[in-house]
C-alpha cells in the first residue's frame, strides 16, 4: 500500500462492518503507520474489546489491537463493544481517548487504562452506569494522570468511581445528561481540580465536602440540577473562584458565600432568598440575574456596593410597582455603580422611564440594552450617555415609536450612538 511509505498522522477508518482486527493479514501495514498519531475508528459492529485478548479469550471474542504510537483514540459506533483490555496499558503515547455511542459498555477497569491518559471523554452510551471501576485497583486515583474527565448523554451513569474519588491530578470534571446520583462521595486528595460542570444531573442532592479545600477550582456551572438543594456545610473556596453559573436549580435557597468572585449568573432558581451572610463581594466584575426573586434580593441588599462591577443584567418580573429606574426607595436601594460599561434590563412591565438622574454618574457605560418593557417611553437625556456605543431595544413598542431612526421625535436623543438597533 501506499500508506506505508507516506508519512500519517491522522487516520480514520469508518463502516467496516466485517472486519474483526486491524491485523488481519491485509492490514498489517498499520503496523508501520510509526508517525500516526490520531486514529478514529467508526461503526465496527463486530468489535467485542479493544485491545489484544488474553489467550484463553480469543477463541470467545473479536479483538482489536490499536498501534502503540497513538496519542489520540476515538472509538464511535461501536455497537458491540463490552470492554478495553488489559493490553491498552502498552499504550505508552496514548493521551486522549474518546468513546462514543458504545451501547454495550457499562463500566471501565481502571487497571486497562493506559498510566500516560490525560484526557478522558465518553459520549452517548446509553448504559454506562459506573464509569471507572477501581475496586481492584483500590491506588488509582492517587496514581492517574487523568486531567480532563468529560460525560455527556450517558443516562444509565450513577457513579464516576466505583471508590467514591476522583482522580487526584483531575483538573476539570464536565458532565452532561445523567441520572448521577452524586459526583464524589469526598473531595480526599484531590486539590487540582480547577473547573466543574454539571447540566442536566438531575438526581444530584448535594455536592461533597472538602470544596473549600480546592484552591486551584476557578469555575464552577450547574445547569439542570433541579434536586441540589444546598451546598455543602465547607463552603466554597475563599481564593482563586472566579465564576459561578446556577441555571434551573429549583430547590437552592442560599448562597455560600463568595470571597473573590468575578462573575456571577443566576437564572431560573426560583426558591433562591438569600446571598448569604457575608452578601456578595465587592470586587464582582459580572452580575448576569435572569431570575427575577433573586434580582429582588439584590436589589434589596443594594447594587451600589458592587463598586467593581462591570457588567449588569436585570430581570425586573417581580417590580410591578417600578415605574422610574433607577430610583431609592424605603428597604431598596436601586442606585447604579458607577463603574458599569454594560447595562441590561429586562420584564420590567410598568416602567415607564429611566431616570437621567440615576445615570448621570455612569460615564463609562458603553452598552445598553432594554427587552421587553412595553410602557417605557424615554431614555436619559442625551448628554446622560456621553460614552455609549451600542444601543438595543427589544420589544419596547412605545420606545420603537418615538426613538424611531430618522422619524421618531426623539431620534436625535441617540443619534449620536454609533450603533443602535431597534427589534433588528
């Protein structure tokens, strides 16, 4: 073939339904592949393990055996794959592998994972219900060098480990789409982790002790855990957490407190009524609230201690009263940092203006953005907004009328934006 003498790093092999090993006698050019890195295999049904079988296994499975120069494997559609064998260990370059939509998997033994992999993803096998079974391997979490875990569309997966830990080299833990009951059973040794994502984990009830100790975690988003009701007694981490996303967590209530948090979302978290003790830190750059209890919360607390924030958006849902914004008044203090370049607000049903009052001290303000207001009929006066450079106006029927672009009467209050957009 003319394959052996060209030099291949990249090889995908796709639909060869029949064939049961890359060393069959037609394939034994693979074996001179020395510069192939990246090999994909695809939609091999009579794959049973990856790996060369052990003696007495041979005469009972289909066995494939995979180059040992590989760095990057994606095994996908392989539907009758049960198991990696015992022989990937001699994979000594292997450092990604990926497996995707292999319906008969259900576990994987740590004691065949290569000791090099870095990188672990696992897609759309729909019984996976364990996915590092270390229980004859009892040192594997302090040993792998395992940094990257991925999970998606795996909807049997109730536990990471068999053990309860992670990995204690892990740096980021992203899981997608499963009935996971939990994501450690403690934190341990583990102190590299820098990010955690969980969406759509739907049975998870809380998250392990220890998060405190994670210096290094920066990120940390929950989407879809709607039966995670608190967040361990701990706490969070005091240094280095710089992001929180919370979306649909319908049972959380409080908030832990943030020490050197940068940029904060909260959306669709209903029940959410307070911010914690110690409130929100100062030094906040970005406040995204789609959630209009927690925005309440906020604003009773009051914004202007945010005196680093950046970044704003507003669900107005719950201020039915709110008529001019911003505005001061009894228990609620609405008055804007001035350090705000970005300004979004949204659902506020009865207000009707904003205030050049409230944002004459916004000089940097460089984006604003206004959605669903439909009684707002005016802006700040034009020298309010001095500074800014993007306007958009999204379902505001009164304001579309009268800021209309070259015919509204107001028109020439935000001539001057450089770009302004009205319903596209």
């Amino acid at each position: 073939m003319m394959l052996e003498s060209m030099k291949v790093e990249d090889l995908s092999i796709d639909g060869c339904e029949e064939l049961a090993s890359l060393w069959q006698t037609k394939w034994g050019w693979l074996a001179s592949l020395r510069s192939l890195h990246n090999l994909k295999i695809q939609h091999w049904p009579q794959i049973v393990s990856m790996g060369a079988a052990k003696v007495e296994e041979q005469a009972e499975l289909v066995q494939l055996d995979i180059p040992c120069n590989i760095e990057h494997l994606t095994i996908q559609g392989c539907e009758g794959l049960e198991k990696l064998s015992a022989t990937l260990q001699s994979l000594m370059c292997l450092r990604k592998l990926e497996l995707v939509e292999c319906p008969k998997l259900v576990s994987l033994l740590t004691d065949n994972l290569p000791p090099t992999l870095k990188s672990l993803k696992i897609l759309c096998c729909k019984n996976l219900q364990c996915l590092l079974d270390d229980r004859e391997n009892i040192n594997f979490s302090g040993t792998s060098l395992l940094e990257s875990l991925e999970i998606s569309n795996c909807e049997a997966l109730k536990s990471v480990s068999s053990s309860g830990k992670l990995p204690v080299r892990l740096k980021s833990l992203r899981i997608w789409w499963s009935k996971l009951d939990y994501i450690a059973l403690e934190i341990g040794d583990n102190i590299c982790l820098e990010s955690i994502e969980l969406i759509r984990c739907t049975n998870i009830k809380y998250l392990p002790e220890g998060l405190d100790r994670l210096s290094r975690l920066q990120c940390i988003d929950l989407g879809g855990c709607s039966n995670l009701d608190c967040f361990p007694a701990s706490g969070l981490p005091a240094s280095n957490l710089k992001s929180v996303s919370l979306s649909g967590c319908l049972k959380l209530e409080v908030l832990p407190n943030f020490y050197s948090l940068q940029e904060l979302w909260i959306s669709n978290c209903p029940m959410m009524k307070s911010i914690g003790e110690a409130g929100l830190p100062t030094n906040l750059t970005s406040l995204f609230m789609y959630d209009p209890n927690f925005s309440k919360v906020v604003m009773e607390w009051g914004l202007h201690r945010l005196t680093s924030l950046k970044k704003l958006r507003i669900d107005g849902s719950d201020f039915i009263d709110v008529v001019s914004f911003p505005h001061v008044k009894i228990g609620m203090n609405m008055k804007l940092p001035p350090s705000l370049t970005r300004f979004e607000i949204i659902n506020f049903k009865n207000l009707r203006k904003l205030s050049s009052k409230g944002f004459q001290n916004l000089t940097s303000l460089q984006f604003l953005s206004i959605e669903n207001c439909p009684k707002l009929k005016s802006l700040p006066k034009k020298e309010m907004l001095p500074s800014l450079l993007v306007l958009f106006i999204y379902n505001c029927p009164v304001l579309k009328k009268r800021y209309r672009r070259d015919k509204g009467k107001l028109w020439s209050n935000i001539a001057h934006i450089p770009c302004v957009r009205i319903d596209n």
